[in-house]
C-alpha cells in the first residue's frame, strides 16, 4: 500500500507498506491492548510487520487508510457463511 507520506522503518525512508493477513493469535495480542488507537496500532504493526513506533510515525490520512486496509481482512464476503 502507497503512503502518502514517508516513514523510517529500519532506517530507511519508505513510501509503501506490505500487509499481510494477520493470525489468529495476533489479532488476539492486538486486542489484549488497552484503547481503541492502541489496538488498532498493534494490528498494523503486525500486518505490516513493523514496530508500533514505526506506525505511529505514520500522518493520519495514511493511518487511517492503512487501517481501513487492515480491517478488510475481517470482511468475511469471500463465500464463508
């Protein structure tokens, strides 16, 4: 996913993050964390496999489409019922 901005992660400037979709236990660890901002944090940061300071480096429209982005893992449209 394109970012608006730039963030340094390890160091480097990148423009773009990777996501993946996260597990199972992940999501739980995510959730374990107190507050909404906190949690949704911990998510990306496992689904982009960066530090929770590398994400909350990121400029607010960019979290808040990486955070959309995240979320469409949840959308359980693919055919499950």
């Amino acid at each position: 996913m394109k970012l608006r901005s730039s963030i340094k992660v390890d160091g480097q400037e990148v423009k773009q993050l990777s996501l993946s979709e996260p597990t199972v236990g992940k999501m739980k660890r995510a959730e374990e964390v107190e507050g909404e901002i906190s949690q949704t944090i911990a998510l990306i940061s496992v689904c982009a496999n960066i530090t929770e300071k590398e994400v909350s480096c990121l400029k607010t429209r960019d979290f808040g489409r990486v955070d959309k982005a995240v979320r469409l893992f949840f959308n359980a449209t693919d055919g499950a019922e």
